[in-house]
C-alpha cells in the first residue's frame, strides 16, 4: 500500500477515535451521536456547490449507506448500554475487518498479498486483545456488538463500492453524510419528544459540530483509500484507530490501561508496519 494511503488513513483513524471520545464523554450517547452525525451534514453542505454529482450508479448505495448508518449507531448505543466499552469497542471494530477480509474475494473479486492479508490479520488480533480486559461481559452487549460487525462490514461494501462507482471519492462521502441525521434525529423525536431532544441540543451543539467534521473527515479518507487499495486492507488499517483511542485514553481521560491494552498496541502497530512493508 503506497504511504500517502497509508498515512492519510491512519490520520483518519485518529479522527475516528477523536470522536469516539467525544460520544464517550457525553452525558447522552444516543443523543449525542445522533449530534455527531448532524455535525457531519453541517460540514459537509458548504462544499457540496464545489464539487461534481456522483454518478447516477452511486444513488442506490448512497441510499443504502444511510440505513446502515442509521441501524449503526442504533446499535452502538445499545451495545453501550449493555457492556462496557472496552468489551464492546474491539469486538466491533475487530470483527469487521476480519469478516472483509474472509469475504471480499467473493464480493469484490479482490485477493490481498500475503504481506497485506498478515498484516490485516495482526491488526484484527491487536483488536480483539483488547477485549480480555473485560472478559465477562453479558452475553446481551456480545451479541449487540457481533451483529453491529456484520453491519459495519456490510456498510463498508457499500460505500467502498459507492465511492468507486460515483466518480469522486469525497462527493459521494458528503452526499452519504445528509440522511443519517434525519433519521436519528426523527427516531429520537418519535422516542423522546421534541423538548428534550432540542434542550440536549441546546447544550451540546459544539460537540456535535467537531465530532461530525472529524467523522465526515475520517470516513472521507477511508473511502479515498479504498479508491487506490483493497477495501479489506484499508478496512483493517482503518480501525487502527482503538490504537489512537487507547492513548487518548490514558493522556486525555485519565482511565487506567491494564497490560491487555498496551499488548494490543504493540499488536496493531506491528499490523500497520507489515502493511507497509508488504
């Protein structure tokens, strides 16, 4: 993989984890990722007038994307609800890049290297370290977690196909960023009511706003990459991002990391490097 898509990636994976923690520290999760998900529309529409249409073949997957999103960070807030996140988190974000990577020769015809497919296996490994910090978890947030995967990697086809059909990579990103805060904000309104919603918006605005413009910038670079590599192995780099989370962690919010978490570290930065080497 060239080390422009490499480091472009990788700066898109610490976005992701930017706002990961931006949801974790809120107050609301649901709320606040229905916010999160508005402030990437937000972003997105001033440079929609600069950019060219996707092509016609991009619609139904814009389309797609938006349901999948939608069912996505329903189920991020359950899972959240339902174990805890150093649980939940890995087994999300590591299954996903595990199930592309046994599927994406059938899907998309595309056969990683055996330099890439070592260097996604360690990344899932890495990932999936981390969830024996919280061994024990309900059976509930694992299966919450397993079925977001699946829908994580489906998502992922969708918008690594999206992306490649519709002429321009960063076009198809800000038109897919539109949908998924109508529908999160019209299930919150239908489930809660419309004062509480728009007081909780009252309150949080700001956090929306640089989480959505970190999400849309994230998911942006990602979708570019796999315009120029495999979707598996920009699909496993991607959630290099726990690596970024795990730091943020410990220097930012002050939790405590128990030696599963630094194991895991070292477990996907030897990932990454194998991708560049192989």
């Amino acid at each position: 993989m060239p080390l422009d898509v490499i480091l472009l990636v990788l700066f898109g994976a610490f976005l992701h984890a930017t706002w990961n923690a931006i949801i974790k520290a809120g107050t609301n999760k649901s709320l606040d990722a229905a916010l999160v998900s508005a402030g990437g529309a937000v972003a997105a529409l001033p440079l929609l007038p600069f950019l060219p249409l996707p092509q016609p073949t991009a619609w139904p997957f814009i389309g797609a994307s938006a349901v999948l999103q939608f069912a996505y960070f329903q189920l991020v807030a359950a899972a959240y609800r339902a174990g805890d996140i150093g649980l939940v988190y890995p087994l999300m974000r590591g299954c996903a890049p595990l199930l592309i990577s046994a599927t994406s020769a059938l899907v998309l015809n595309e056969s990683l290297s055996g330099g890439a497919l070592i260097g996604t296996m360690t990344i899932c490994a890495g990932i999936l370290t981390l969830a024996f910090e919280a061994r024990g978890g309900s059976k509930h947030a694992i299966m919450l977690a397993l079925v977001n995967a699946c829908v994580i990697a489906t998502y992922t086809y969708v918008d690594g196909i999206g992306a490649r059909v519709s002429g321009n990579a960063v076009s198809y990103t800000l038109w897919m960023a539109l949908l998924p805060p109508v529908l999160l904000f019209a299930w919150a309104i239908s489930r809660r009511g419309l004062v509480p919603v728009a007081i909780h918006f009252r309150y949080n605005w700001w956090r929306g706003l640089i989480g959505g413009a970190g999400s849309i910038a994230s998911y942006g670079f990602a979708l570019w990459a796999m315009t120029k590599a495999p979707v598996a192995t920009v699909a496993a780099l991607r959630e290099t991002s726990i690596l970024f989370a795990l730091i943020i962690s410990v220097l930012v919010l002050k939790e405590k990391a128990g030696p599963w978490r630094y194991l895991a570290g070292v477990i996907i930065a030897s990932g990454g490097l194998i991708l560049k080497l192989g």
